[in-house]
C-alpha cells in the first residue's frame, strides 16, 4: 500500500474529515500536526492555499481540499463508502456541496464577537439544521446519512455535528433537540470511533482553549480549559 502522510492542525475540522475516512478505510497514516503560527517551508511548498489538509502520497503526490482527498481515498482503496447508485451518489454529493454552508451556521456563534453578534448567529443555525432534517426524513432510516452503510456525507457532517456539541456545552444553545433526526445522526456519529483523532475530553478541552484564546464572546463562559461534564 501507498505511505500516506496526512498534514493538519489539530483541532481543523476538514483535516478531522480526511482523518475519518482515513480510519473508515483501515489505511495506515501518519498524522503530521504543524502549528498554524508556524507553517513550515516544506508544508508551504506543497500547499497551494497554505491550508490543510495535505493528502502527501508516497513522498510524491501532495493532494489538498477535504472533498477532493475524500473522494480520492474513496476511488482508490475499498470499502467503496460512496453509494453505487449514481442517484444516490448525487443526492450523497449534493448534501455533501451543503456543508460549508454548514460548518458555517453551526461555528459562527464561536466566532462573534459579543452578544449581539453571536445571539444573530445563533438565530441562524435552525435554517441550516431545518435543511438537514429535512433531508434526513427523505434518507429513511438511520442511523446513518444513507442508513446503516456509512458514507462520505457522514465523514463530512461528523467534524461540524462535534463542534456544535462543544459551542452548546460551553453556552447551552439548544437547537438541536428541535431536529430529532439531525440529533439521532448526531449522536451516531459521535459515537463512530473514527470520528475521533484524539480522545474526545482531551480534544473538547483543546477546542475551549482555543475559543478562550480567540477572546470572543463565548469566551467568558469557558472558566479555564477544563472540559464540561457530561
Ligand atoms: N475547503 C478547505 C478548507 C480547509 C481549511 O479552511 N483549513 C484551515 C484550517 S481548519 C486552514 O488551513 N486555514 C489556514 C488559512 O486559512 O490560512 C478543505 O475542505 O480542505
């Protein structure tokens, strides 16, 4: 098998989605983490947009953008996660093009920067959950996206479904439970031990250290960088 080295930030989400199907295909990886204040030349060089995630393969080919690593892996080395209907495969990749819009609705409130602002963004995340819901109700059963096979569109949501977990810890946001599927999805995915490149309490505490770093809003309902109860 190819050597793959998967270079990220740890706390990124689309590394996070790199990572998932990584681990979905049982394929070895080295997970490389720089600092996000100190990209390295070597990195810079193989990074067309200086962000990661870099797929670098066999010490040759540098691939970048989640999407595009994710779709690769999944043409290249079994199990195949993507449906085989090709109707399904463009409702799985139509789902799949939602979700910076998303990651968008669902981390805003962990970036605003004061009351106002983050009370707007939290009054935009039942849009995008009502999008999601509606389209969990056309999928039928889960606990999956597709239902009990999983695929790319749970590799993609997984990482942003965990970052609403930890905004809504730090500063109950409550939407959630208004979108029982979007929950139960949720819920089945955090579970997936693939979701997971760190242990969850150690990651959920990196994630409040950064957010109390960042100075914004939320962060003076994170005491110090201790993770919250469940
Ligand atoms: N569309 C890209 C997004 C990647 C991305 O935004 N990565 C962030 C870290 S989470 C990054 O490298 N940011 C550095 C920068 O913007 O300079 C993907 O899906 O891979």
């Amino acid at each position: 098998m190819a050597k793959y080295l998967l270079v990220s930030f740890k706390t990124c989400p689309w590394v996070q989605r790199a990572a998932i199907v990584l681990r979905e295909k049982n394929i070895p990886f080295e997970f490389r983490h720089i600092e996000p204040d100190n990209r390295p030349d070597w990195f810079l060089a193989i990074s067309p947009h200086k962000k990661v995630p870099v797929l670098r393969i066999d010490e040759k080919v540098s691939l970048f953008e989640s999407s595009a690593i994710a779709e690769y892996l999944d043409e290249t080395i079994a199990p195949r996660l993507h449906p085989d209907d090709p109707v399904e495969r463009a409702v799985n990749r139509a789902w799949t093009d939602y979700v910076p819009t998303f990651a968008s609705a669902v981390t805003a409130t962990g970036y605003a920067a004061d009351e106002v602002a983050y009370a707007a963004a939290a009054e935009k995340i039942p849009a995008a959950f009502g999008q999601i819901e509606r389209a969990l109700e056309k999928q039928g059963a889960g606990p999956f996206f597709n239902g009990a096979k999983y695929s790319l569109v749970d590799a993609a949501y997984a990482p942003f479904l965990q970052r609403y977990r930890f905004l809504d810890r730090v500063k109950p946001l409550g939407t959630i439970e208004k979108f029982p599927r979007l929950k139960a999805w949720a819920d089945a995915l955090l579970a997936r031990p693939s979701t997971h490149s760190f242990p969850e309490a150690e990651f959920e505490a990196m994630y409040r250290a950064n957010l109390k770093r960042r100075k914004v809003y939320a962060s003076q309902f994170i005491a110090d960088v201790a993770v919250a109860a469940e």
